[in-house]
C-alpha cells in the first residue's frame, strides 16, 4: 500500500516570479504563436498555454488579435491543427 500524504494546497505561500523571469504579453506576442502552430499544423500544451495567456492577458482585443482566435480555433474545429501533448 502507498503511503500518500494530504497536502493542504489553499495554505500555501508560493512568492511572485521576479520581473526579470516572468513572461512579458502583449497581442504583438500573439502572431509568432499562431505563425508556429500553423506551420507545424499542431498545437502543443506549451503553445496552448502560451496562446491563452496572451489572449487572455488583454483588456480587450484588437481586429487583428481577434483574427488570429478565429483562425486557430476554426482551424481546430474544422481539424486542420492537431492537438498534441
């Protein structure tokens, strides 16, 4: 038998990330992303998160940024992106 011990995850302090390590997103960051994932034709985890971090980072976005969600997400649901771990 595993011995699993519970940890109490609501009690836990974790400290920011420095500045100088934490990502810096802005909707310029978002087309290199969407470039990749349409040049691999697949989406990995890391490109998923890094994707919705920047879309999600903004206040609003712009037409441009707005094109570039539309794209990768009819392009998943019509199944020309694979989703890869």
């Amino acid at each position: 038998m595993i011995n699993r011990k519970r940890v109490d995850y609501e009690n836990i302090d974790v400290p920011p990330a420095p500045m100088s390590t934490q990502m810096h997103l802005s909707a310029s960051s978002l087309e290199p992303i969407v470039n990749h994932i349409f040049q691999s034709r697949c989406i990995t985890r890391s490109d998923q998160q890094r994707f919705m971090a920047i879309a999600l980072s903004q206040d609003s976005l712009g037409q441009n940024e707005k094109m570039l969600v539309d794209r990768v997400f009819e392009a998943l649901r019509k199944g020309l992106l694979r989703v890869v771990d």
